[in-house]
C-alpha cells in the first residue's frame, strides 16, 4: 500500500500480499445488511413469483412500471440516493448484496438496475444541487421513472461516436437534440432519461431529458432471446428542446459521466451475476437428486458430481472477488469527508480508481453465470431445455450480461489497459514489479525449506505465482510492443485472464484464511476444498495463456529462457479433482443449493 494513501488502490492487489483481515466478505455482513437483504428477498417472492409466467413467458414488458412502483414503496430504488434527498445512501457492500439478491427477479432486475442504478446515479454524482432536489426524491421513490440512454444504432461499445446532436437555439435558453438512441431499457414507460449527444456535433454530452419536454418518441418493443420481461426499445428525439440547466455535468465532458457510471453498472452486473449462480445451483442440485437413472439418482454419477463442484468452486471465488471489491471501495469512499459538498463526486472517483476491479468482476462473474446456467441446463437434459424448469430461461437470460455494461471484450481490454495507465501515471509501479519478476526468472531458482505444510500453503504459493506471471507477461509485452500494445488484442485478452485468475484465486484463499483465523480450519474445510479445486484449475489455464502471451512476443533463446521460468512459476503439485469434486457436491447436494 502506497504511503500516502490509506486504502489500497485499484490494481495494486498484484504488488503485494493483503492480510485476510484485510479483506471484506461475505461472512462480514452485519445485521442490517441482511435485513435489507431479506426485504429484496421478500420482494422477489411476494411481487415477482407470482407474475413470473406473464412477465418472462408472456412478455409482458409493460409489468415493469407498476413492479417498479411496489419496489419504490418497499424502499428497493432508493439504497443509491443520499439520505439528504430521500434515499438510504447505502455503503456499496449493502448495494451489491441488493443486486445479488434481486437478480432472482430475472428480467426485472434488469428493469430495477435501469431505475435505480443508470437511470438514477448520474444525477446523485453529477447534478447540481438543484437537480439533485428537483429530480432525486422522486427516482427513490419510484414516483418518477427514468432510463439511460447513450447506445445508438451506429454507436455501441465505442459509445463516444454518438451521433444524437444539441445545439443551442438562439434565445440560449434550450438544446435542441435530434437523434435515436438504441437498446434503452425500461424506455417504454420512463418518464426521464439521462441521454447523451453532441453539443454542436462534437463535443459529447449528457442531459436530463424529460418525455414531456415534447420530441420524444419511443420504438416497438425489441423481440428478444431472453430477458423477455424486460422493456428494450428505441428512443427517437425530433427537435427535442432541452432547458440549459438539465445539462448534467459540463459541455464535452459526457464521457466522464458515461464512464464513471458504467463502472458501477459493471460492480453490480458482477454482484447480479452471483446471484444468478446461486440460482441456478438451487434449482438445478434438487433435481439430481430426486431423477433416477440406471437405478441411481443423477449426482450418484461422478460427471454430475464434477459439474456441481465446478460451478459452485467458481461461484464461490466470485462471490470472494465481488465483496472483496465492495470491501475496497467502502474503505476508499470511507476516507472522504462525508460533510463535504462535492462528498457524492469525490465518490464516484474513488469507484474509478477501482475501474479494473469493475471490469474484473463484471467479466468474471457473467461467465461464472454463463457456466452455472450451462452446466444447470445440462444437469437436467431433457428438461433442461423445456420451459418448466428455469435453467432454460437462466440459460437465454444471462447471455446478455456478458454484452451490456461493457462487452466482456471491451472490459478484458480495460483490464490491462487501466493497468498500464496507471503505470504511466506513477500510480502504481507495476513495471518495476515486473522487472524485478523477469529478473527473478533468469535466476536460479531456490528451493525453500521443507517441512509440514500450512493451511493452503501450496495454493498461496501458486495464486503469488499467478500474480508474477500476470506481472511478467504483462511487462514483457509492454516492453516488446510499446505504445503499440494496445493493438495486440489476442495478448491483452490473455494478460486479462491471467490477471483475473490471480485475482479470483487470492480473493478465495483471503476468504478462506480469513474464515479459518476466526472460526477455526475446520470451519473452513469446504471453502478450503473449493478454493483448492480452483487454484490448481487456474494455474493450468494461466500456463497455457502464458505460453501463448511469450510465443506471440519473443523468440528464440529469449522464449526458450522466459518458457522455463514460466514452468516453474506454473509448477504445482497435483491434486486429486475426483476427490474434490466429489466432497464439494456431497456438501451442495446436502444443502440443496450453494453453501460454504
Ligand atoms: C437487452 C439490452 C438492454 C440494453 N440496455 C441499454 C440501456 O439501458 N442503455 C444503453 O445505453 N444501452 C443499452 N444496451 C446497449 C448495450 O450496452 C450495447 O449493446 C453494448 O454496449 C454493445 O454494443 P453493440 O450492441 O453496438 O455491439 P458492438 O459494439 O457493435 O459490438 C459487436 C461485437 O464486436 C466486439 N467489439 C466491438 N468493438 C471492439 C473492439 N474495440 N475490440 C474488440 N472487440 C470489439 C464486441 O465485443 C461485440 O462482440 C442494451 C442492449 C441490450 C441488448
């Protein structure tokens, strides 16, 4: 940790060890997280259990308002909002175990994350005081309902191309925007919505534009995979006259807003994502074992039993990632002087410092979902694939997550991407760090003492390890390709992945330890099990993303020298899968569901 800062910043997780103690987890919510916890979790079962069938098979996109309405008067759209305008002002460990536990509402959640999320927290960190008082009130209540839109027919990932222009009119008291926005979810029944376009065509922008303002118009529903209660329309401006003062931010600074949003979209994405993989266990563990085949029940079979572990190992260590991010944001926002004006802007900014742990969980935890439904519809077969059961839906449903928010190429390219910024800048000293790996590989290695093992020592051996390839890869590549290495996008995915692996590996075995230093090892002998199935997963992936990242970098004599020392970094000693697998579901399948 930097000796000027009291929290450790974004990325700085691969320079160093971290404490257990250190680490938030799920095991640290107090009292009233989880009472608030258990009202979204009410909220699921009383308002959306028994519209499910209308809302996802029906398609009834036009549920959202009123569903939307109850979650207000339940208080479930105001946890962003400061108290000051009505809301909860909720720490971030609160917020994300809200989006874990509403992502039981299937398209809902994504009609809830549109309203209290995107929709609402550009003004609760950007607005004036005046906006915040005109507008934030009522968004927490759900009295006034509000989309985002920046996605256009011609602009998606690279969003800053937006065509949507404002011009000034020649009174200067109102933007006339002119545009169509693309994908806008809740569009159909929102009353406001944060919208960017051009000022003059090329200075990007944001405002607050109201339907009644007159020039807006709203598309047919899209015909969607999944999602299907969820409203998704286009939003057609014709000389829409904006007041000057529902500019949000400043003139050419949209971005700022654009980005800085998006980074808590993809913190509760992530957040989202575990829950959906806590679903798909619970509704898929049961069913193995009441289905009989060959005279014995589905999770009897050791390939039924390997899928259950693997799922919930991932869920686990996602789990471990995204609260051990809450965590990190909680103590950054905590340093802040709460009294402060510009208390709600300096927070936003301490969430981007925290960008590459945003983008992390948000790709980490959607392909844990991706796996958890896959797998979840393949542990049922026939049914499956049939309306019946869930798993069909959760399997269209998540296919989105890995799309919005940032495709989940965009995000593996921030990932190193901020890293090696942030080097630049002086924030982090990555490169030396990476100097100081590569060195260490040239040189002969040292073999340690021997002696009995400690509690996980040879997976916090490894996880280390996967920091210090992450690190070399990375600083080797950077050294080969410059300022050209943002154009290697094969390398930079796979320096990602590594990144990410080290970093679901450390966030499990913090867990774990932190688990074992408070209630004993043997109350922690299942994550153990699970974040022992993990490491040794991991390490086998980052050493052929390794090989690849040294095979498209160097040659010769150098590639031959960097592959040795990337086999030794690799290097671990087998461990029996079966045997995992198999103690890992008897647990899943006694607790019907997720457990640790
Ligand atoms: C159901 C739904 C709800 C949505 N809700 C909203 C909303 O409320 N508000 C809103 O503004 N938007 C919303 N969106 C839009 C969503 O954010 C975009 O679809 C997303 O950002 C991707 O943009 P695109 O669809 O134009 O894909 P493109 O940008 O065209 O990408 C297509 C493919 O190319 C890849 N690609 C693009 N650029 C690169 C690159 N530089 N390097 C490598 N690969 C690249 C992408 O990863 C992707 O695989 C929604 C979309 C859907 C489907």
């Amino acid at each position: 940790m930097s000796e000027n800062r009291a929290y450790p910043t974004g990325g700085e997780f691969l320079l160093g060890d971290t404490a257990p103690s250190e680490v938030f987890t799920p095991e640290d919510f107090n009292e009233n997280q989880r009472m608030i916890s258990q009202a979204a979790s009410d909220f699921v079962e009383q308002k959306i259990e028994p519209r499910r069938e209308e809302l996802e098979y029906q398609g009834k996109t036009e549920l959202g308002e009123p569903l939307l309405k109850e979650a207000g008067e339940m208080g479930l759209l105001m946890v962003d909002v400061p108290e000051r305008f009505g809301g909860m002002g909720a720490d971030k460990a609160t917020i994300m175990l809200i989006s874990e536990v509403i992502s039981r509402a299937g398209s809902f959640a994504v009609t809830h994350g549109a309203q209290s999320g995107i929709g609402t927290l550009p003004i609760v960190y950007f607005g004036t005081q005046a906006q915040k008082e005109k507008y934030l009130p009522r968004l927490a209540t759900g009295e006034l309902l509000t989309a985002y839109a920046l996605t256009e027919p011609g602009s998606g990932s690279d969003a800053l191309a937006a065509s949507t222009t404002a011009v000034l009119n020649d009174a200067g008291t109102h933007y006339v925007l002119n545009g169509t926005k693309q994908y806008i979810t809740n569009a159909a029944y929102a009353e406001m919505f944060i919208l960017f376009a051009k000022v003059d065509g090329d200075k990007f922008s944001c405002f607050i534009v109201e339907k009644d303002f007159g020039g807006v118009s709203i598309g047919p529903e899209e015909k969607k995979m999944g999602i299907k209660g969820s409203s998704t329309c286009q939003v057609v401006l014709e000389d829409c006259a904006v007041p000057v003062e529902n500019l949000l931010g400043e003139i050419g600074r949209g971005h700022v807003i654009a980005f800085n949003i998006l980074n808590v979209g993809r913190f509760k994405l992530g957040a989202s994502s575990v829950g959906g993989c806590k679903a798909a266990l619970a509704d898929a563990v049961p069913y193995t074992s009441e289905r009989h085949q060959f005279g014995k029940p589905l999770n009897a079979f050791g390939l039924i039993r390997r899928k259950i572990a693997d799922v919930t190992a991932r869920t686990f260590v996602s789990e471990a990632m995204v609260y051990r991010t809450a965590g990190l944001l909680d103590r950054a926002i905590d340093t802040l002087d709460k009294s402060a004006d510009d208390y709600d802007l300096q927070s936003i900014l301490k969430v981007e410092e925290f960008s590459i742990e945003c983008s992390m969980i948000k790709v980490f935890a959607t392909e844990s979902m991706a796996l958890a439904a896959e797998e979840g519809v393949q542990m049922l077969g026939g049914y499956g694939y049939c309306s019946e059961y869930p798993l069909e839906r959760y399997y269209r449903d998540e296919r989105i997550n890995r799309i919005f928010e940032g495709t989940n190429e965009i995000n593996r390219m921030i990932i190193p991407g901020m890293l090696m910024r942030k080097a630049l800048k002086g924030e982090l000293a990555l490169l030396q760090a990476a100097k100081a790996v590569a060195d260490d590989l040239l040189s002969i290695p040292s073999f340690g003492e021997m002696g009995e093992p400690s509690f996980l020592e040879e997976e916090t051996k490894i996880a280390a390890n996967l920091k210090k390839i992450a690190l070399a890869t990375l600083g080797i590549a950077a050294q080969k390709y410059g300022e050209g290495l943002k154009d290697q996008q094969e390398i930079l995915s796979d320096v990602a992945d590594i990144i990410m692996e080290a970093y679901a590996c450390e966030s499990g075995l913090l867990r774990t330890q932190k688990k074992a230093e408070t209630d004993g090892e043997e109350s922690a002998a299942l994550m153990a099990r699970m974040v022992t199935l993990y490491v040794h997963d991991a390490v086998e992936r980052c050493g052929v993303w390794g090989r690849n990242i040294l095979a498209n970098t160097l040659a010769g004599d150098e590639l031959r020298t960097m592959m040795a020392g990337l086999r030794r970094l690799a290097k671990h000693d087998p461990v029996s899968r079966a045997k995992l697998h198999g103690e890992i579901a008897e647990a899943v399948i006694e607790a019907e569901g997720y457990t640790v």
